[in-house]
C-alpha cells in the first residue's frame, strides 16, 4: 500500500497536469456518504506522494449545490491526508484586492441554504470548534508559498460563501461589503468545516477572477472572466503547489496546530448509546476517541 499522501488538493481538473508529476495512480473510492466528486488521483512530486481531487467533477459537471462535500473529505481521510488545500475562484468585495491576485483569508462567513455540513448526525453529535475556520500555521506555509511565485498575494481577509451558482445581485454584494467580507465564493463551506471535523489541517489558495457586481467602474462578473483569469491563474497555482509540497518535504514537522485533535473534546453524544451503524459509519472519524 503507498504512503499517505503529506498534501491533498481540491480544485479543477487541470490541476493534475502540474510539471513534475509522476507516478499516477487513480482511486475509485466509496464511502458511507457516496462516492466523491470524481476519483482522487494521487503522485509523486518533488519526491513526496499527493493527492488531488476536482471538486466540481472531470469536466465541471457538478454546480456548487449538488457537491458532495462530505464524500469528498471522507475520501481524502480514507486515504490518510492531514493537510488540505484547496483551489478556489472568487470573486473581490474590496477595491485593494484586484482580479489576477492571490488571497489566503483567515475568516468563513457561511451563507449557503440547506447543504450538509456536518458528518455528525443520526445518533452522534458533535460539535467542532471553528472560531478560527483555517488553520493558520498551514495557511501561513501556503501563503509563503504562493507569494515565491511572484504572484501578487495577499494573507487575510473574510470569505463569504453563497449558495449559488447564479452569481450576486448588486443589492447582495453591497450588503455583503458592509458586513466587512472580502471574498465571495461558492464551495469554501461547507468545506472547511469538514475538514475540521476530520482533523485536517485547511487552507485556501483563493484566485480572484473579478470584482463581483459592486464595482460600477468594471464589468459585471461572467463565466467567461472567471474561465480567462483563472487559466492565467492555473501557473501560479502550479508552481505554488510545487513551493507548498518542498516547503513540507523539507520540514516534515508535526503539526503543531489543533486540528488533529479537534474532536477530542467536541463529542456529546454519550458512547453507550450510540448506535452500532453510527459507530461504523464514523470510525475513522472517532473511532480513536471510542474506548
């Protein structure tokens, strides 16, 4: 069996054609909430095994509403990943952060309708901290990572995320603006929250592609803005993955944050009376906590 991999990625498909990327093996993998949105395809690069996902499927076919979130993190768990980074379009809610920039944000504001976000239901109940929704040593090593590209990246910022998959009216953008946010996109929850409840270490490499709807002085964002920015964008991202897979491979640290260990205090449901389907179901979640 090979090594888990020490990075996964989520993000387009073009991703998997990185520079340098070798000895590629696909999984077809299932888990107790479906199938992922496509096979996790793992290979070795700069010496070191990682694995990628696409989030909206091979070929984009799958809208921010139907991803199966929780199957995607489960498979990526199932493969024994600790790190998480995923790739995201999106759009700019302040003047300072301009299209063809990278952001690494530290806050998630959730606006999404009726996803689910929890691996914690029928008869286990858990509740996970995410004060701080990202984990911060890790998005620090992806921000030094990206910023040794020469892109123009910047460290911080409020994500918001909508439902989708039509983009913003004016009146929403502008309130959006006011609440404080920086950044709009649309699968970054309920994402991040999974992988806190699987322990992952997450980070968001964010490509903004335009400035939303606010800024009267530039066109309305569109799908053929997103698709240019983002394929200018898709070198940058390379070569920021290659950055972030030497900066790990050279330190092989143990994680120093939290995120290991954020379940340790999060299960309320007393362990007799969880179900037999329940404790099968969520193992590899709890089962190191389960006596």
């Amino acid at each position: 069996m090979e090594n888990s991999p020490i990075l996964a990625v989520i993000g387009g498909s073009g991703l998997y054609h990185i520079p340098g990327l070798s000895d590629i093996t696909e999984h077809q993998l299932d888990t107790p909430f479906g199938k992922p949105s496509s096979p996790v395809v793992t290979g070795t690069l700069e010496g070191q095994r990682i694995a990628f996902l696409a989030r909206h499927g091979l070929g984009h076919t799958i809208s921010p509403s139907e991803i199966n979130y929780r199957a995607n993190i489960y498979a990526l768990k199932m493969l024994g990943v600790e790190r998480l980074v995923a790739i995201s379009a999106c759009g700019s809610l302040r003047e300072d952060f301009a299209p063809g920039d990278m952001v690494i944000p530290d806050q998630l504001y959730d606006n999404t309708k009726g996803r689910a976000n929890s691996f914690f239901s029928a008869g286990l109940v858990a509740h996970a901290g995410v004060a701080d929704p990202f984990c911060n040593p890790f998005s620090e090593q992806v921000y030094l990572a990206a910023k040794a590209t020469g892109a123009m990246v910047h460290r911080g910022g409020a994500f918001i995320t909508i439902e989708g998959p039509r983009f913003s009216t004016r009146a929403e953008s502008n309130v959006f603006r006011s609440w404080g946010m920086s950044l709009i996109g649309m699968t970054t929850s309920p994402e991040a929250f999974l992988a806190r409840e699987a322990e992952m270490c997450y980070a968001v490499m964010a490509h903004i592609t335009d400035y939303d709807v606010w800024h009267l002085e530039e066109e309305p964002v569109s799908v053929e803005a997103v698709i240019a920015i983002m394929n200018q964008n898709t070198q940058h991202a390379q070569q920021a993955i290659i950055n972030l897979v030497r900066s790990l491979s050279d330190q092989q640290p143990p994680r120093a944050c939290e995120c290991g260990s954020a379940l340790k205090n999060a299960l309320i449901t007393r362990q007799e009376v969880v179900s037999p389907e329940a404790r099968q179901r969520l193992d590899l979640l709890v089962g190191k906590y389960f006596k």
